[in-house]
C-alpha cells in the first residue's frame, strides 16, 4: 500500500492501481515512494513522462461476421 495525502489534507493507504487513478485526476497533493515523499506538480512523476504510441496497434483482431445457428426441427 502506498501512503498519499489528498488535496484537502486527508492521509490515506491506497493500491498503486488507484493512485494512478488519483493522479490522473488529479486529486493527491502528495504521495510516499519508498523513502521520499514525492510532490504532485513538483518532482517528476512517470506518468506524466508518457508518450502516446503512434504505431499500429497490434491487439486489435479482424472483425468476422458469424451467422446465427439454424435449429433442424
């Protein structure tokens, strides 16, 4: 778990997948690595270093129409 204080001061224990939701919204004023305290706005954070892929996306898989199953009476 990782320590965070929210923008109105409130302290908290949070997963790393929703301290990357806080931060996208940008609702933690700061959070605790694993000595240091880091400062949203002030000390880099790895999100914020993200770039947007501009290649092919592979993962998409080729849409096929399958026709409904006829039922022998």
């Amino acid at each position: 778990m990782i320590k965070v204080i929210y923008r109105d001061g409130v302290e908290d224990l949070v997963t790393q997948k929703f301290l990357d939701i806080l931060l996208y919204l940008g609702e933690v004023q700061m959070f605790q690595r694993e000595r240091d305290w880091t400062v949203v706005g002030v000390d880099s954070i790895r999100a914020e270093s993200r770039q947007v892929f501009a290649g092919e996306d592979r993962r998409l898989h080729q849409q096929t129409s399958v026709q409904p199953l006829s039922m022998c009476s």
